[in-house]
C-alpha cells in the first residue's frame, strides 16, 4: 500500500487516540480521531453484542467521513447477574451516572453473593471498515472477579472493584503500564495491531 494510510479513531476521546498511536508508532499510519470531524454523525451503539456495536459504530463512520475507521466497544459481565450489565456497562446506572454510581448499584447487587460466586470478565471488540466493508473484528478478554468494595484510584469504569487475581489487586490499583498489559482492551489493541500489519504488507 502506497503512502501512509489514515486511519480514524473513532473517539473524541483523546486518551483513547493517544492509547492507539502508541501501539502504532511503529506502523506506518496517519492516525485521526472524530475531533478532526466535528460532523461526524453520532452512532447510536443499539446491537445486542459489543462486537456489533464495534462494527456498527466502525461501518457507519467509515461510510460517512470516507476513511478507514477503528472503533471498539467494551464492558463487564458479571456471572452472578446473568453477564450483566454487558453492553449496557456504560448506561448501566441510568444517562449521566458517574462511574462510582455505576460501581457501587453493582456492588449493592452483589450484596451477600459469596466469593466464589463473583466471577466476571471484562470484554473489548474492536472493529476496523473502510467505506462499505468491515475488513476484522477482534476480542481481547480479562478474567477476575468483583470485589466486596471499591479500591484504588487508577484507571475508570468499573476498574476500583474488579480485582486480578494474577496481580493480587484491582484493575485501579495498578499502574497504566500494569493494567494495559494484561487488560481486555490492551489484548484487543494487540491482536488489531497484528491483523492491521497483515493489510498493510
């Protein structure tokens, strides 16, 4: 392939975008994020899987700016809760709730469930389409279980109450480099990283 490919994240999100650059910097890749777009339609993220959210988000965006476009969805499954809150990790305690609201109507839940019933996983698909076509799909997992209460004070979402077994701790009580290295989104980008080098050679 001639040329730098453009890529757009698809994000406003600057951290994500700094995230994926990192991964990439050894491939040659001009990376954009939906900030470059000001017009990019918004996506509404209504399939029942997070792969399907991912290709959706990745398909529609790639049609309307004309670009390859990366985009991902991710979220927790809770054995105890029938793997809920699943896609809906992100609206789990309403429109607007703060990540601690979202952690602590899920430990409320869990009140009085037993350690060895508190399995749960987290999950990261990413996408990639060009205009009309999604090129791969990929899934990175990470395994634990929920904590009986909130620590540490890294990381976002739901990470303050899953704990890694492997490392001892919650995902918000390791370092950035900790927990990219074992998380489902640092697997995910991995594995996106190695089928984009396959398309571009």
């Amino acid at each position: 392939m001639a040329g730098k490919l453009t890529l757009v994240v698809g994000t406003r999100n600057r951290k994500k975008k700094e995230e994926i650059e990192k991964i990439l910097e050894d491939i040659p890749v001009r990376l954009q994020s939906l900030a470059d777009y000001p017009d990019a339609p918004e996506v509404e993220e209504d399939a029942g899987t997070f792969e399907g959210n991912a290709c959706k988000k990745a398909l529609t965006l790639a049609g309307a700016l004309n670009q390859w476009v990366v985009a991902d969805d991710s979220g927790l499954e809770v054995d105890a809760l029938a793997g809920r809150p699943g896609v809906y990790s992100a609206r789990y305690a309403g429109p607007g709730a703060s990540d601690e609201a979202r952690c602590r109507k899920l430990l409320a839940e869990l009140a009085g469930v037993p350690e060895e019933k508190r399995g749960a996983r987290f999950r990261c698909a990413v996408a990639v389409a060009r205009p009309g076509e999604v090129l791969f799909t990929v899934e990175g997992r990470s395994s634990g279980c929920i904590a009986e209460e909130m620590r540490g004070a890294h990381g976002f979402g739901y990470d303050p109450i899953f704990f890694y077994p492997d490392h001892g701790c919650t995902f918000a009580q390791m370092t950035p480099e900790q927990k990219n290295s074992v998380s489902h989104r640092g697997r995910a980008l991995t594995l996106f990283k190695k089928k984009l080098q396959e398309y571009l050679d």
